[in-house]
C-alpha cells in the first residue's frame, strides 16, 4: 500500500490531470486552446482535472499519514 501510495498515487493523478488537460484543448482531433478562455465546457475539464487530481495526491498523504500512526 505505501508503494501504491507514494509512486502509483501520483502517476495516476498526474495522468489523470494530463487527459482532463488534453480533452479540454483539443475539439475534433485538432489543438484548440481558445475554448478554455471562453468558459465553454473545455473550462469544465481543466477545472475538473485539477480538482480530481489534487483530490488525488491529498487523499493519498491524508491516508499515508494514518498508516503511520496506526503504526506506531
């Protein structure tokens, strides 16, 4: 669980936040960055990439951290 927690756990939110990003510039296969600006629904993945991935790396040290005092 520690490995999961300290290599995969951010992997996984870097990943994820990588393809929130992408699906968020790119519209029909072609790189479009002026619909993050405009506040369509390109704004909404950008703002849920980096919610989810935060999230991510938060809940991983909040959990890391139990499991060390539940250690001890």
């Amino acid at each position: 669980m520690k490995t999961y927690l300290s290599v995969a756990n951010p992997v996984v939110a870097a990943l994820v936040l990588a393809l929130c990003l992408w699906a968020a510039t790119h519209d029909d296969g072609k790189f479009k960055p002026e619909g993050v600006l405009a506040g369509s629904i390109s704004t909404y993945f950008v703002a849920k990439g980096l919610f989810c991935s935060a999230t991510l790396v938060l809940v991983g040290k909040i959990v890391a951290l139990m499991m060390e005092r539940g250690e001890r």
